[in-house]
C-alpha cells in the first residue's frame, strides 16, 4: 500500500529520456542497488571513480534502489543487484556485480577493446 504523501517515484532520481539532446559520445549510465548494502555501497564508489576517471564531464549517473522502487527492475530487465545499465550510447549493456573489475567494466561499456 502506498502512502499518498510519498512522491510518485519515490527511490528514482528523475532522468530525462534517452534521446535527449545529448552530445556524442555521452554516456547515460543506471545503476540498479537493493538498499544500503556493502555491495551497493562499493557498486556506486567504484562506478564513480571508474566514471571520473575514464569519463570525466561526459557522463550521468542514475541510482536506483530497488527496495524503494521495486517496479523500476522491470524497465531494464533486472535479475540481479547490482546492475550497471549503459542507456547511451547504443546498444543497451548491462554489468552485473561490484564493478570492482575495472578492465571487466572498462570493455563491458565498450571503452576498452579486448586484449587477446
């Protein structure tokens, strides 16, 4: 049962939509948590330190907890938490975990090619 005070998309930061007026080469990143865990807590510094590093001034973040939100799971198909969803550029991407793995993240969203 919901609480008529509480917003109406209480647990979601709100995002513009995904073809906004962004400049190439932006990326627009969702990062689906479930409460104030260990892992969600090290899931959002690593993205944050892997963003500022590797995407400094062209990048947004999106935090959503799923524990707040349950139904946002379902927008990008999410199975498991964490979940680190590339929203731009195209394709869709999706990282599951901590993040911790840098070169991991680094070629999920495509910013790094795969050494052989």
């Amino acid at each position: 049962m919901t609480n008529p005070s509480d917003p109406p998309d209480k647990g979601r930061s709100p995002s513009p939509p995904d073809n906004d007026d962004l400049p190439q080469g932006h990326y627009r990143l969702r990062l689906y948590v479930a409460g104030q865990t260990a892992k969600s807590r090290t899931a959002i510094a690593n993205l944050r330190r892997l963003c500022d590093t590797h995407l400094p001034d062209c990048h947004s973040i999106e935090v959503i907890d799923l524990l707040e939100n349950p139904a946002a799971a379902a927008n990008d198909q999410i199975l498991a938490v964490p979940t680190l969803v590339r929203r731009l550029p195209p394709p869709i991407k999706r990282i599951i975990g901590t993040l911790a793995d840098t070169e991991r993240v680094l070629m999920g969203l495509e910013l790094r090619k795969e050494t052989s």
